[in-house]
DNA sequence: CAACTCTGGTAGACAGTGTCTATGAGCGAG
DNA sequence: CTCGCTCATAGACACTGTCTACCAGAGTTG
C-alpha cells in the first residue's frame, strides 16, 4: 500500500507537474479514500518526501549508469555527470521541482536529506581526483561546482537564462562552468 | 489601494514567509475583503507578481547602493554584488524563495520578467569588463556566473551545501565561484 | 466455538484556500 | 432627483489537508 501510493505519487508528479501531487489527488488514483494514506504517511509533508525520495534514487541510478557507460575518465565522467543532472530536470521537471522544494518535503527528518547525499559523494569523489593544487579546498570547490549546476538546471528550466543571456544551447554554459572550476579539458 | 495590497503582501511574505502569502491573509492585512484585491489583480497569481517584482527592486536598489559605495573597481564591485546578492536570500528568504517561484508567477507576462533583467545587466556589464580573452564568450561567462551565485544561494539558505560539503562559510564559496569563473582576484 | 482486541480503511466534519457572482453603498453627471 | 458607474462586500462553490468517529474483518484468546 505504501509502494502503491508512492508510485500513484511519482506518476502524478512526473506527468502532471509538481502542484497536481496533492493528497487526495494521490488517494484518488490508487483507488482508496482520501483519509487511507494517512495510516502510512501521517501527513502529507511525509508522503512529498517519499515520492522526492524515490526522485533522488532515480536520479542517482541514471547518474552512476551514466557513469559506468562512460568509461573511467574522471573529467569525461563528470561532464556526463552534469550532463545527466540538466537532462533530468528538463526531461522531468514536476520531479526537479519537488525534489529541492524544502518547504514542501520534511527536509530536517534524516531519512530525505540522507538520500541525496550519495549523489553529491560521486560528484565530490570525482572532484578530488580532478582537483588543481591551485584551486580551492576539495569541499569547498565541489559545493562551489554543485551549486553552478544546480543554479544551471533551475534557471534554464525556467527559461530565465536564455532569455537574460540569449545563450540557447546549455551545453555551452556546462563547458564554461566546468572549464572554468577545473580547468580547461584536456582534450 | 493597489499599493495598500502589495505593502501588505510584502510585509507578510518577508515576516510569515512565503506560504503564509495568500489572497485573503492579505486582504485581511489590508483590512479589505477577500474579494477586493479581485479588480486590482485579477488572480493570485498577478499579486504574488506584483510582491516579487517589488522584490527584485528592492534587490535592485541594494546591489546599485552597494556598488557606489565600493568604489570603480569592477572586480570589487563584483564581488560585493555577489555577497549582497547571497545576503538579500539568507535576510529575506520568504521573499528571495517567491522572487523564483516561477510556478506561482506570471512568468510569462513580460512585466515581471522585465523587473529582474537591469539585475543582471548590472553583472553582464561587470563580466564584460572582467573577461579575458581565453573566457568564455561574455554572455555565457555571465551566465555560469549567474547560475552558480543562484546556485550558492539557494543551497545555502536550504542547508543543503553547509550539510553536504560541512562548509560553515559561504564567503568560502563565494571567492571560489569569483576566482573560478574570471581567474584568481588580482588583490 | 464464541468473544474480544486491534489493524487498516471509510466517510464525514472542519477550517482554510482561490475563484466567481449577485448585491448594494456611494458618488459624480445629466 | 435620478440615472450610471465604480468598487467593495458577502456568500457560494469546489477544492485542499487534517482530524475523528465508525466499522469490517482477521487473529488471538478463553
């Protein structure tokens, strides 16, 4: 019952949109009242961060098959790494959207937030084999690197850059930003 | 009346937050009915607009006093464009979280867009001065520049980038971002 | 086998929301 | 004075999340 309400959860999101995941919409589509969830998710807050919970698993399967796919080179594997974080929050924006909506998720409860760290580990790991003796500390140049992509993922998805840049293709803001943190690519 | 609402809107989103903004929390605050904001703004949509907009001036005019007051050099003036911009989103969160809340927006409409885009030409004029010639072009320079001070912003005011990379200081980050994006600081 | 508890879902109430509509107070123009 | 017209009011409607009373059915116990 609970995998069945989060799954209605995730489907809604992902083919409606973010603000169409509302409880009794949920209950609805899994075929139950609308006060049955409230036995497995207390409250609705509970039930958001499941569904932005299995985001994050999805999220992180694509990045490390990405990355298998990719070869062992570490800064080929980071660019697919960014590359596959702006597709995700393109190609699923109503997921994007929730899963960094702390307002709506029980963000301080331990379980969402330990959830996205294993994503940010792959990114940090490649980081300290890339990293200049030159550039900033290891943690410090990876939350710098993070917060560029993610900054690129939520503006572009919003239309915002382009239209203040006039840059239209993201691949060239992603090459600057990892030129920019790393160095020029090698190749 | 028009500026009896937003006022009140304003004041709620920056003290309650931005969930507490809604039509008739803010009609009551105005000491109007819920039906009045109606002929002024249409939707809620349109007054959550409107609160935004005087958000992004009210950024606006920050970032223009800052700069004066720091004197010609454009590196300087970009850096204390960056911590006000970071200080804006941590002092304000409620209304720096509805300013890029583009699904509670009216996005599309050109007067709010309009509102924001003097912000970054303020930083796109800044980028140009400080570009070097190996640089990306100046308006994806710009914006990756942009995107990774959103970026910091976001995540900080969240916990996400205190929790994930145990940095406790964003200015850290933020000199990072600076010395990445347009080379080491010359001072 | 009967009675009892207890799990898990139903259904209704409640306060709150945004939107729509009918109503009426106030006021300037003719 | 009376007609319009502007504009705020107040109620209805559908919807939301939460809470609570209820109850069907299964498992356990005496």
């Amino acid at each position: 019952m609970r995998a069945r309400l989060v799954a209605a959860g995730v489907d809604l999101v992902l083919t409606e949109g973010q603000s169409a995941v509302s409880l009794r919409e949920i209950a609805r589509r899994a075929g139950v009242s609308h006060g049955a969830p409230r036995r497995y998710f207390p409250t609705h807050v509970d039930l958001l961060s499941a569904i932005a919970r299995e985001g994050f698993a999805d999220l992180t399967a694509r990045v490390e098959k990405t990355m298998r796919d990719v070869g062992p080179d570490p800064r080929t594997q980071l660019t697919a790494l960014a590359r596959t974080y702006l597709d995700f929050a393109a190609a699923h924006r109503g997921m994007f959207e929730l899963m960094f909506r702390h307002d709506l998720l029980a963000s301080g409860r331990p379980r969402l937030r330990e959830t996205s760290l294993p994503l940010f580990a792959v990114l940090a790991d490649l980081v300290v084999r890339l990293r200049r003796p030159t550039d900033a500390p290891a943690p410090v140049l990876a939350g710098a690197l993070w917060a560029n992509l993610h900054g690129i993922a939520q503006l572009w998805a919003w239309g915002s850059l382009p239209l203040a840049t006039g840059v239209t293709d993201d691949e060239a803001l992603l090459r600057a930003t990892l030129d920019a943190h790393l160095g020029p690519a090698p190749h």
